[in-house]
C-alpha cells in the first residue's frame, strides 16, 4: 500500500520524467544548423548597440506594475457581474464599493504622474540677487 505521499512522490517522479523525455526528444528531432545571426544575443534583427548593462528607467517597471495590479482587480469584476444579483443590494453594493476604491486607486496614481510616461522637468526656483 501507497501512502498519500507516495503517490505524490510517483506523480512528481512521473511528471520530472515525462519533461526529461519532452527535452530529450526535441533534442533529437531538431535541426542544428547554427548561423552567425542565430548565435547573436538577439534574433529580431537589431544590431546590438553598446553594452548591455545599461540602466533602464524605472518607469517601465513602475508603469507595468500599475497594469498588472490593475488588471488583476478588473478580472476580478468578471465573477462579480456574473453573480451579484444572487446577493441583492449587499452584493451590489460590495461590488461598487470595490469599483470605488479602484476608481481612487487610478485618480491617485494618475495624479501622482505615474501615468504619464515623460515626467515634467522640476525647475529649482530661482533666488533673486539683492543689491546693498
């Protein structure tokens, strides 16, 4: 007899294999006609400009974060509409209170400037010279 772990030993054991023989097969089956454009770093047809441990900006990061957070809670909305009249005016009411706090969510993030992909330059402000 198999304990409950045991199966889940076989079936991870089986899963590892199963991988294994995916690779392997590949592997065989694949043509291997390396070119000088398939050795590059990238195949999209850009030549490769300097070094590549440049700094990016972290705006890409901040503006795919946002997305993803957002889009998360929007899928979110899809079950809700499916099923809030089961629930009458309390679950309706859940709901736009979670479409409310999105909506301040987006106002404060859109406020803030993290929507805007050029931020304005700050201008330090200027000292007025006086004469004695």
């Amino acid at each position: 007899m198999l304990t409950e772990f045991g199966k889940i030993l076989i079936f991870l054991l089986i899963a590892v294999i199963f991988v294994l023989i995916g690779f392997l097969t590949a592997r065989i089956i694949r043509p291997k006609r390396p070119t000088h454009e398939k050795l590059l770093t990238y195949e999209c047809g850009e030549e490769i400009q300097g070094s590549p441990w440049v700094k990016f900006n972290a705006r890409f990061y901040v503006v795919a974060l946002i997305f993803l957070i957002f889009d998360v809670e929007v899928v979110l909305l899809f079950p809700w509409a499916l099923v809030y009249k089961e629930f009458g005016i309390a679950g309706f009411l859940t709901g736009f209170l979670f479409l409310v706090i999105l909506g301040i969510g987006m106002i404060y993030e859109w406020r803030k400037g993290d929507l805007e992909w050029d931020r304005p330059v700050i201008q330090p402000p200027l000292v007025k010279k006086t004469e004695n």
